[in-house]
C-alpha cells in the first residue's frame, strides 16, 4: 500500500488510571459523579458519561490521503442548588478530574441568578424504551485497517471505470464509528445504550469537450456493515450523478414549480425543526411562535418525530435512542397533521417557559420525516418529475440562508431543468428563494422515493411556485 501523503491522527489511552476508568461501566460513573454532587449539596443533578471510537479514510487517485484512528471519552454534569444550575465537562475519567469537575459545578451554581424554570424532570416523566433498539451492530469493525481502506479505494475505482470523460477525483471514503452513552440523575434514572454508523463514499470529477469540470457523489451509511451497499455501486452511482452535470449551463431568473430530490427535501424538514424546536418558539426567534392549532402547510402534510423508525434493513433509526438527553423516553410526535401545527419539539426547560409538556426532544429531535396523505407507492422519482412538468430539479443546496425567524429562504442550488416530465439539461450557478411559509403552503406532492441518510428523511418535494435566480 502506498503512502506517500497520510495524515494520521491516533488518540489512546496512556496512563493506568485512564485505562481503569475505560474498564469502569459508563453508568456507574455517571451514578458516582451524581452521588458526589449530592454530597456537596446540590439539591438535584445529572450527569452524562460518554466514549466512542471512530475510524475515517479518504483515498484519492488511488493513494491514501488521509487517515483518523480516534478515540473519546467524556463526562458532564449538571447540578442544582434550588433554581440555581451550572454545568461543567471533563474528558478526564480519573478520580482527581471527576472530582474538579464537581466540585467547579458546584462552586458555579452556587454564584448564578435563579431561574424558576431550572431542573430537571419529574420522576413520573422518566423512563426508556426496552429491548433491542437495533442501534449497535459489532460489525462494523469487522474489517481490518488495510480492508477498510481497500473499501474507500474500491468506491473511487469503480466511479473512475465509468467512463473516460471522469478524470480526477475528491476520493472515495470509508467510516466506521462507535459510541456508548450512560445518563443518571438524582431522581433515580440510569440508563445507558450502545450505537454504531459505517459509511461509504465516493466523489468524481468529469470533464467536457469544453474541458468545464463538473462533480458530484454519491454514499451510502447504515448501522451495520452488513448493510452498506457495496462500494461498486456507490461508485457507479457516484459516477452517473456526476457525468449527468456536464455542459451544465445558468438559466434566467424566473418563477417555476421545483421538485427538492429526497436528499435535499430533507433540509426542509430539518428546517421546521428549527422553527418548531422549543428554544427557538420561547425566544420568539420563529415564524411558527403562536401557531399552534393553525393550517401552516398544504392539508396533505404531516411531519412527525418518531423515535421508533425503522430503517429499510430493521435497524434503527439514525435518530432513534432508548431516552433522550434528560432521561425521558420519546416515542412519536406529530409536529404537523394535515397542514395543521400540532406540537413544537420541547425539552422540559422549554416546555417549562411556554406551560406546555415535554416532548422528549432535550438533545433534538430523533426522526423527523416529512409524509403526505396524497403519496402513493407508484410516486416514484419518474413519477414526481412527470408531475412536474416543467420547472427545476433541485439536487444540490449550497449554504445556510434560512431564516427561521421570518422565514425567508435563499439558498445557492445546482440541478436539471426539466421539460415535459424529462430532465433536459443540467444548470448551475443558480438561487432558489422564497418563504418558507409559501413553500410549507405551496408542497403540491411528496414522493415515494425516500433515501434515508439520516435523522431527516422525506421523499422528493415538488414546491407550485418559487423564485429562481439566474442570469
């Protein structure tokens, strides 16, 4: 294996007392850290303890670019003396720094200004969903280093077999993590669980006749390595994707019907999100503050955070836990039916500000996915852009440029235009904008094709009427 140009970073475990604290179950010492902060007078605490390992590569043209052999560890604690809170996070496990630790959270507390909606929740709140989760898989260390790199080197291999116009790439990569995660607190919860993600990819550069380059990628993930696709066809997918980008061209500015694919729809759920989360609505820093009860949306959507997702292999969602940050088991929350807003997505802090119930959202939302009462099972990718007709593929957002205190939205995009339900040609340098309260309003269809890739999941979206910026 050649390797002329690796950057390599290895984090381990030196001293004996560390080595000793990563034999200790996470749980118990998250339970200590908790008993310790009661014995200096705190009123209530919790406390969060975390390790997990991570391998990464990239190869490009063949050779190692780069290479991560990681490992962490952390613990956190939060402690109360009445409305008083502070926190405080260590990555030393050792008798001495779990000891700082406290006692600085402690010393904290006591000098910060009351807040009557400080604390954490009540017994009768607390609790995890049981059994198997299908969150770790052990495979995902199966392969040796040197295989996983050939894993990385396979997906770019196959995407620059495609076809003579591919001449460079940004690499094919190959991840594997794992993670364990124990929370306790002074009102009885312990709990801990595992997670494991590995992840392919593959990213091409095709060059015209005009010598105009042109990229794009393609990857896979799962919690399994059983469950990845190969990297012959993450490759191969890779390199459909990018050869379609050639002779990529501006078009005019103008107002036409966008279909989002499902791997840019997904950012507008993760959009809601941010609007519907319960930091945001008691900061009044959301279009959606007030809103409850009100049709917000087309009445054919619904979006719901559902902590019991399945992926398509049965394991669980990439969102998913057994309890969220505070201890508080989360199953499903309708956050829009039938165009209506039902529920902003609360930790108890926020629901506390707002005299409204948890959610079990106190680390986010789980999985958020946007779904259609219109949507059939024959509304395939073909299907979606036949409805649309004519107007903009969108396959590629660029930048942030949403607003989810007015709801403005404008971000850079590249995609096809599309004619008669066919895509013509690729167009690039462009921005789509709108609001996102017109666009919730204006979704006209949802597809069946959903890729799931993460905590965010939809099928592709086709928006009546949005705001093209181009030449």
């Amino acid at each position: 294996m050649k390797s002329e140009k690796i950057n390599m970073t290895i984090s381990t475990v030196e001293s004996p007392a560390r080595e000793k604290a990563a034999s200790t179950d996470l749980k118990e010492i998250a339970a200590d850290v908790v008993r310790r902060a009661m014995q200096g007078g705190a009123t209530a605490a919790e406390a969060v303890a975390m390790d997990g390992s991570e391998f990464s590569t990239v190869v490009r043209l063949g050779e190692v670019e780069t290479l991560k052999e990681s490992g962490s560890k952390g613990i956190g604690v939060r402690v109360f003396f009445g409305q008083r809170a502070a926190s405080t996070y260590s990555s030393d496990l050792t008798l001495a720094g779990v000891t700082e630790l406290v006692d600085s959270a402690l010393k904290l507390a006591k000098i910060t200004s009351e807040d009557p909606f400080a604390g954490i929740p009540d017994p009768s709140q607390l609790g995890k969903l049981e059994g198997d989760l299908g969150l770790y898989y052990e495979d995902v260390y199966s392969l040796s280093g040197a295989e996983r790199i050939e894993w990385a080197r396979r997906a770019e291999s196959a995407a620059l077999a495609v076809d003579p116009r591919i001449t460079n790439s940004d690499g094919g990569s190959f991840s594997a993590t794992t993670g364990r995660r124990a929370l306790a607190n002074s009102r009885g919860f312990a709990g801990s669980y595992r997670t494991s993600y590995a992840g392919v990819s593959a990213a091409p550069l095709a060059k015209d006749l005009n010598g105009q380059m042109q990229r794009d990628g393609w990857w896979s993930s799962a919690r399994s390595f059983a469950h990845l696709e190969s990297p012959e066809s993450v490759g191969h997918e890779a390199a459909r994707r990018t050869l379609r980008r050639l002779g990529a061209r501006r078009m005019p500015t103008q107002r036409v019907p966008i279909v989002f694919a499902p791997e840019t729809a997904r950012t507008l759920v993760g959009s809601v999100f941010d609007a519907a989360s319960g930091d945001a609505i008691w900061r009044g820093a959301s279009f959606l503050a007030g809103k409850l009860g009100e049709t917000i949306a087309a009445p054919n959507l619904t979006i719901v955070d559902d902590n019991t997702m399945l992926l398509p292999t049965g394991a669980g969602g990439f969102g998913s836990s057994p309890f969220d940050d505070e201890g508080l088991p989360a199953l499903r929350t309708v956050v829009l039916e039938k165009g209506a807003l039902r529920n902003y997505l609360l930790n108890t802090y926020t629901a506390r500000k707002l005299g409204m119930k948890t959610t079990g959202n106190a680390g986010g939302a789980h999985n958020l996915e946007l779904r259609s009462a219109r949507t059939q099972p024959g509304d395939d990718f073909v299907q979606m852009l036949r409805k649309l007709d004519r107007g903009l593929l969108v396959t590629e957002l660029i930048g942030q440029g949403v607003n989810v205190v007015t709801g403005d939205y404008s971000r850079g995009a590249t995609g096809f235009w599309v004619e008669g339900g066919r895509i013509r040609y690729a167009v690039e340098e462009i921005t789509v904008a709108g609001n996102l309260r017109d666009m919730l309003r204006g979704i006209a269809a949802v597809g069946a094709d959903t890729v799931i890739r993460g905590g965010r999941v939809s099928g592709s979206v086709l928006i009546e009427n949005m705001t093209v910026g181009g030449s």
